[in-house]
C-alpha cells in the first residue's frame, strides 16, 4: 500500500497544490488496501493502479481479480470506514466489473477544491 502511494505521489506533477496531492494519497491507500483485503486471495494475484488526469479531474482506478463489490460499514461494523472518506474525498466514484475477471473502482478527484 506504501509502495502505490509513493509511485502515485513520483507521478503527480510538482505544481500540484499538496492539498490536493495528500487526497489522492489518501484515496489511493484506501483503495489499493480494499483491493488486496477484500479482492485477491492468493498471494500471487496482483492488483493494477492507474492515474490520470482528464475533464478536470484525477482519475484513480483500483482493479483486482475479486467479484465482491466494497461496501459501507453499518453504524455497529469495525471495517468498510475507509469508504467513508472515499465519500467525502472523491467527487464522483463507482464499480464496475472488468470484461473478464475482477472489479474496478473508479474514483474522480477534483483538480480545484471548492472552499466552504
């Protein structure tokens, strides 16, 4: 999960606002973490990252070979928090199944933050 988020932050460009630059840290460890606890179970599978910016955005996509989509913890659950702050980072984000094996989770972090 280290090793994600530091090639994510080598990725990022050096004008990026460090605000911005922690959030996609933030949601890339959230992510690659689900991804290897709930995605894969062998220890041979791997889990693929891809960063991109378009339409405005960051664009992080977690993939794995897992069929389980995440899920949001209950007021009494001790795990799924970290898509609680999935919710509140990402500006857009979803599931979507791959072609032929596995998940992806597609989230969109905004290039400028809106100040409240």
């Amino acid at each position: 999960m280290g090793r994600a988020r530091r090639a994510v932050a080598q990725t990022l460009p050096s004008g990026l606002p460090s605000c911005l630059a922690d959030d996609i840290g933030l949601l890339t460890f959230e992510l690659v973490t689900n991804a290897i606890r709930h995605g894969t179970s062998q220890q041979d599978e791997r889990v693929e990252l891809v960063l991109w910016p378009a339409e405005g955005h960051y664009w992080l996509a977690v993939s794995d070979p897992g069929t389980a989509a995440p899920t949001r913890a209950g007021p009494d659950g001790e795990g799924g928090r970290g898509l609680l702050l999935v919710d509140r980072l990402a500006a857009a984000w979803a599931v979507r199944p791959r072609p032929l094996r596995g998940t992806s989770v597609v989230a969109g972090l905004p290039l400028r933050r809106e100040v409240s």
